[in-house]
C-alpha cells in the first residue's frame, strides 16, 4: 500500500464515522424540531425549564453517528454514558423524585379549605379515560392505550413513569408529547375557556377561602397517602413521593429538608429528565406512524381533560347557592399542569374583571388534579401491567 492509499483510506475511514456522512433526512427532521423547541423556550418563554433541557436532548440524540461502530455513545447502547443517564427514565425513578419535589414546593391550603375542589380535579381526568377507549379503537394494545391515554392529564413524569411500566417503546413519544402540551398550556387552554364559558360567568367571585391551620396542613399529607393508597397501591411511587414531600414541607421540622427537595434536587432531576428523554427521541425511534397517532390522542386528551373541568364546574353550580357558585375558569386547572394552568385560570379571570384574582382559588382543582392523575396512572397500572 502506498502512502497515497494509506492517507485516502484513513481519509475515508474518519469520513464514514462523522455525522455528514451518516445523516438522513429523518435526522434532519428531529433536529429542527429540537431547534423549534428551543426556539419556543428562548424566544418566546414557553416553559424553558422544561423545553430548554428538552429541546437540546433532541439534538443531543440526533446527531448522526454510525451504528454499527461500536462507539457506545447512543442512549440506546447498552454501558455507554447517555444510557446509565437515561436508567433514571426507562427504570422509572425519576419521576418520583419529581413528585417529591413537587410536594415539598406546593401548598395545599386551597384545596384543604374547600375539598369539593377535588372533584373538579377528578372531572379533569375524563380526558384520560376518553383517549384511552380511542387509543383502543385504534388498534393499540390495552398496555399501549393505557401509557398513551396518560398525557391527557398533563403530567409529564406520571406520563413517563407509565409508560416506563407499560409500553417502554412508545415512552420517547409520550414523554415529548405530554411536555409539549404542558409547556403550551397557554396556547391550548384560553380558547376552550372562553368557548365554553359567558361572560357573566367568566366574572363570578369566588368568597376567599378559610384559614387552614398548621394541625391541617400537617395531617392532609397523611391523610392523603393512606386513602388513595389503600384504594390505589400501584400509586404509591407516586403519590408516596408526593406526600412525603408535602410533609417535609409542613411539618416544620424539616426545613432543610423540604428546601432541598423542592430547589436543587428537583433541579437536577428536571434536567437529566428532560434532556435524556429528548435525546430518546431518535429518528429511527421517534418517526414512526405510531408517533402521529401519540400526539394526536394526546391532543384529544389535553383537549377533553381541560373542557371537562370547565363544563363540571358549570353543571357543579346548578347545585349551588348563588353565594357559593364557583367561577368556571378554574376548571381549567384541574388538568396537572402544576402551577400553569392556575396562572392560565388568573389571567383570563384578570382580563375580564381587573379585581377577580382567582390563582388561590384554582390552586385547589390544580393539585387535586396532581392527585388525581397519578390515582389514575395507579389505576391503568393496576389493571393493566
């Protein structure tokens, strides 16, 4: 071999291992659509700290490589660096680490002091259930319908860690579905609001809720976790989670503690979450039929989930003094988007009358609604795994 022929091969072989030469339109494809995602986060600030970590994951994942090098470099090869990241979501245990932040960052003071506010949170679930028959319909599996049917209740780690037990190979699709529709809460939810609501509703105040006192606030958490999970067990990495932090939060005593949970660990967490799951998002993995189907369901869920909350608080005022009629665009809220949908409930309440500040008052369908899809996962998981 000459020394020409030793360069061009060498040449070559550096050639076959770069991402020019291995790159597809469908890499193509998934790389704007990471781009897009950030776009939305940066420019226009739709939920960066979700989409941010999601958005480059994408791009993480798609850059082309070859296969068949042995490089061990993919999320999906087996020992190598972006898989023993990525464990967190495919053995699900990111997603209770998340629940616990969540407990420990939010007060249930709304919800304690008007617990039929729960029912509006369980009304919102409907969207779950409902996709899950179209899912069905479709020809998906019952495990399938199930995992996918989740992202109606606008719950990101719920809806991965269902779909981690579930249906592992639609998990990519599922966890940038159900984030997708989170982070664009206030795009989707305004229009279904004012389409099922009048505006001599769209301005009803709501009475301030009671005081709850510190006794009540430390006893729900555990109140809370008994009930749902003697009716719901498979729910207990969740709901356990969230309680627990709730706890730690409340009880006064562990201030530190619950300071931890709800800052720097939720931080990481949310992190390696959303930036494994976009760089699950392969083309090879992600572009499929199937992928079309996911989000087109997960859109009738959102869409279902967000009008049944609305329309139960209308048919809940029937039964209602006047004095005591709650405003329907908390209903709004009962979706798990957790504080967004709240926020969504405020402006909205705010733009038809400057003096209706609602965000307590949807605060309380908000975190039932936290509650109420991960019953609902514990139920899907129950019958289904």
């Amino acid at each position: 071999m000459t020394f020409n022929d030793f360069i061009a091969n060498n040449f070559y072989q550096f050639w076959s291992l770069t991402g020019f030469a291995n790159c597809t339109w469908q890499h193509l494809v998934m790389l704007a659509v990471g781009l897009f995602f950030l776009w939305l986060a940066i420019k226009k600030n739709f939920e960066p700290m979700l989409l941010v970590p999601i958005g480059f994951g994408i791009l993480i994942g798609n850059i082309p490589f070859d296969t068949t090098a042995g490089l061990e470099i993919g999320i999906y090869e087996e020992g190598s660096v972006l898989n023993i990241l990525y464990n967190g979501v495919s053995a699900g245990w990111y997603p209770p680490l998340i629940f616990l932040g969540i407990g420990a960052m939010t007060d249930f003071s709304a919800l304690i002091a008007n617990p039929k506010l729960m029912l509006v949170g369980a009304a919102a679930q409907f969207g779950i259930f409902g996709a899950y028959m179209v899912a069905l319909a479709l020809g998906f599996a019952p495990d399938q319908a199930g995992a996918i049917a989740i992202i109606g209740g606008a719950d990101g780690p719920t809806a991965i860690f269902l779909s981690s037990k579930l249906a592992p190979n639609l998990m990519g699709a599922i966890a940038v579905s159900a984030y997708s529709y989170m982070a664009l809460v206030p795009l989707i939810q305004p229009p279904i609001m004012r389409l099922l609501t009048t505006k001599h509703e769209r301005v009803i105040k709501m009475k301030p809720a009671r005081a709850v006192s510190q006794n009540e606030k430390i006893i729900f958490p555990i109140v809370g976790l008994l009930l749902t999970c003697f009716v719901v067990p498979s729910g207990i990495p969740l709901l356990g989670m969230l309680f627990f932090g709730n706890l730690l939060r409340e009880c006064g005593v562990t201030t530190r503690l619950a300071k931890t949970a709800s800052n720097a660990l939720t931080d990481i967490v949310t992190i390696l979450l959303g930036m494994t799951v976009g760089a699950s998002t392969q083309a090879s993995e992600f572009l499929t039929l199937d992928t079309i189907f996911i989000f087109a369901l997960g859109f009738m869920a959102f869409i279902i989930a967000s009008a049944s909350g609305v329309l139960f608080v209308k048919l809940f005022n029937l039964f209602l003094p006047a004095s005591k009629k709650l405003n329907p665009l908390i209903g709004n809220a009962g979706v798990s988007a957790v504080p967004m949908s709240a926020r969504i409930s405020n402006n909205l309440g705010l733009e038809y009358d400057p003096s209706n500040y609602l965000l307590m008052h949807a605060m309380g369908p908000n975190v039932a609604g936290v509650i109420g899809s991960a019953v609902a996962a514990g139920v899907l998981l129950g019958f289904l795994a």
